[in-house]
C-alpha cells in the first residue's frame, strides 16, 4: 500500500522535533479536496501557498514536486493536507533565507457529510473568543491557528456545524474552518481579510463565480448585525464546496437562489 | 553519551507529523537555563508553564517528569527548551481533552555573550511589526509564536541586541526574546501583558525581586514615549538575566542602580 504521508518526498510519519513549524508555528499548509486523484481548485491553492508563503519570506517547493507528491498519497478521493515549514534549526527566532523547507503531504480520509446538509443548510452559532488583528499575515494559512482550536472547542453540540467569528469591531471575518458570504438585495458580499482571518481558496472561486455570473460581491467590512439581516448566508471551504447556514440563533433561512447557483457552479466544475 | 532530546520520555529526534503543536501551533513551551545540572528559577517556569497550558486546556505533564527529563538531557551547562503540545490527532480544530499530550525536552548549548554586555548595556531598536491582540491567551508562551519570528527577521545588524515591540495603541509590550523593566524616578514599571506578550519567568521573578527590594514596580499601560524618558531601561528572559539597554536611537543609558541591583539579586540566586 502507498503511504499515505510523505515528508519531503520520502515515506515518513515524523519530522524532526527540531521543525520550527513546532517551535513557532513557522510555516503555511493548504487543505485539498482530491476526488479521483485530481486535486480540486489546484492553481487556487498553489497561488495561495505561494503568496501566503511570501507573506513570511518563506520558501515553497515547486508546484510539480507537490503535485506529483499529492498524486501519490491520494490515488482516489482524499482530503489531503499540505504543510510547508520553515524547516528545522536550532534555538532563536532568527531564519536563514536559504535554508530548506520542511514539507509534509499527507492523506486523510473524506469526512462523511448528510447530503441533505447541502440543500437543507447548516445550523451556525457566534463564537466569543475574538479574533486578533494582524495585517502582516492576515489571510494567510499559517501554522498558528490557536484562535481556530480554542474558537473550536467553544461548542460540543453536533448539530451546530460551524462557529462564526468577529473582531474587535465587531466585524464578521470568517467561520472557524470556513469562509462567509451574506447576500441581500440580489447583491454579495465577503469580509476583507486585511486584518485578520484566512483567505480560502474556495472563497476565491466563489468570488470568480460571482464575477462571472455578474452578481456583484463586494469585499468589506461587514458589520455583523448583518448576518441577520441576509437573504442568504453560506459558507465556503475546499471540503464543503458550499454550505447554505439555515440557522442562526433564532433566525432560519431557506436555501437562496445565488447559493445554489454557486453550488452548482463548483460541482459542474468538480465533477 | 546521553541523548541531547527527549520525546514522550524517550530518546529522539522526531515527533509525529500529525501532531497539533505542527499543524496549529497547539502548545506552549519554556526556555530553562540550567546550571550544572540546577534548573534556575524552575518554580516559576513550572508554574508559567501550567497556566499558560491551562489557558489552553491543555494538560501538562508531572513536575517531577520534566525535572527528571531536564536532568537527563542536562547534566551540565545547557539551555533546555521543554514543549508540551496538544499531542498527535486527525484533522481538525476539535479536539479530545483526555488524549495524552507530547513533551520535548531538548538541550542546546549555551549561546556565548560577552561578558561586559551586562555591564556596558545593549542597542536596541523598535521593529515595525505591531503586536496584535489576543486577551484569550495573552502572557502565555504558546507555540503561535510568527510574530516574533517577523519582527526578528526587520534587523540583522549584529550590534542591534534585541527588537522592542508595541501593540496597536503604541504600548510598549516586550522585546522579540525580553521582557522590558522601565525606571525613573526611583520607580519600576513593566508592562501590562494581559493583551498580548509572553509572561517570563525571568520578569516574574524580577517583580519578586524588586517587591523584596522594595523598589516600587507597576504592570501597567506603558506608552512607547516612556522608553526615551526613562532613566534606567532593562530587558529581562531567562538566558541573559537582566541587561540593561545602553542605546535606542539617539538616546544612550549607563547602567542605572535599580538594573544593578537586579542583576545582583539574579546572580546570586542563580550561583
């Protein structure tokens, strides 16, 4: 059998304790739908790397070295998760700009989700802990994701599939593993980034299939008050493709119109 | 030759790929001067390191385990850097509060400063990179730790000793590897790190100290401005001691009485 996790290249399950992606969190990672062996919205996700990547002077290894690396962990359907790091060193903060990256590339099974999620929608609560600011990295996918685990480990319910997320201002930025996108008045919109949150590659097609559909969306500070005042509210990741939000607090919505149409955009695309 | 690492209590270099402290930064670690094999000022390292965890739910091995394992790794002179992370697990944010955490105990030798930098004093700089703001687990030495390894990479002018770091509002918070102490007028003040920051031992310590000494010490909002008024200014963590700052742009200190009286209280703990 294949192995299923590579660490540069070669069949493995450690890296060395020495990684400053342990020490600090020093590096970026994409999570990839892989359906068939093809990696779903690849150039989005390698772009993303990169520029996430460049946003931390770091390294990253060539497209081809990883698509090839990919193929070989998921033959079939898998979710597949790509880490590059800065690589091990000994103590300090302090980097050599030359220095190898480390890069995991490892294959997890597909998460098993009710088909009717889709179409019925999904129950979202707000989560307390605030997310910080810092226009440095915001947007990017980095290592330090501790706001994700502890916003995470705010709800046990299994029927709240996801947890919204503000920032100091009160501006919706992002769910905990998922991008947002409100829509009323036929028009769309999704957080700015600037500042913190992350940007996902499917948010990004999304945001092409807006475009190309000449529905206008808007990229803003989107106060969160107006989550309940959508017509629509759905949510975005590479595993989900998109997620109608049915329920929030008292508030329930039925499946809207450009939800669907960006659903059937990105299956047609996948498929 | 006794192994210089330890994971889990045994000998090695590596640690699972699929660990959290790799994949969110899900940890918190200390960095431990030890001293022919005494671990100086472990108490409160200990304690950091148990409440830091407790801010994450994360569970923190036995005293008595960590100071077995420091002893093993270091006999002698060394600076051991102990990690406890949230463990090996699946995808995902969530995660089980009972599942077994991972340590790393590794040494590394102890860097070569020149002696008369605790006398002559240190040039500092402000880096640009701006703290953000995190009340969830500010003061804790999590794993998240990107900012500090940018505002570390603004310098790399050898003189240039530490990069003093402010939040949002121009508040002076630490330095990249430091705590900061300001005096003037006879009085203490450290800054207020219920924000952002990491709590030291070392300062928490000095705040004994200067309790003991009587020398009056606030925690408190310190605006950036205050460091050119100061009369005496000196940065804090467990390797160095306490070092007084001697220059910051166009202002230079001597080494003032209070820095003094610290680093001799230090000294003699530690002897």
């Amino acid at each position: 059998m294949a192995s299923t996790i590579l660490v540069n290249g070669s069949p493995g399950e450690s890296i060395s304790a020495l990684d400053r992606g342990l020490a600090y969190g020093d590096g970026v990672f994409r999570t990839v739908r892989v359906k068939r062996g093809r990696a779903l919205n690849w150039p989005r996700h390698y772009d993303r790397l990169r520029s996430d990547a460049a946003l931390l002077s770091l390294r990253v290894p060539e497209e081809r070295t990883l698509v090839t690396e990919i193929a070989s962990v998921a033959p079939g359907d898998a979710v597949v998760k790509v880490i590059v790091t800065r690589g091990a060193s000994g103590r300090g903060y302090a980097f050599d700009r030359t220095a190898p990256s480390t890069r995991v590339v490892a294959a997890f099974p597909v998460p098993a989700h009710a088909e009717a999620v889709a179409i019925d929608g999904v129950r979202v609560r707000r989560c307390d802990l605030v997310l910080s600011r810092q226009p440095r990295y915001a947007g990017a996918k980095t290592l330090n994701r501790l706001e994700n685990v502890l916003a995470r480990a705010e709800w046990s319910d299994p029927e709240v599939a996801e947890g919204l997320l503000a920032d100091e201002d009160g501006l919706l930025i992002e769910g905990t593993v998922t991008n947002v996108f409100v829509v009323r008045g036929g028009r769309a919109a999704t957080p700015d980034l600037s500042r913190c949150g992350v940007t996902g590659a499917q948010r990004e097609r999304v945001r092409d299939f807006l475009a190309r559909e000449r529905i206008p969306c808007e990229v803003r500070d989107i106060p969160f008050a107006e989550v309940l005042e959508a017509d629509e509210l759905f949510l975005t990741n590479s595993l989900i493709g998109a997620w109608p939000v049915a329920c929030h607090g008292g508030r329930r919505w039925a499946r809207g119109e450009i939800t669907r149409r960006i659903q059937a955009l990105i299956e047609a695309e996948d498929a």
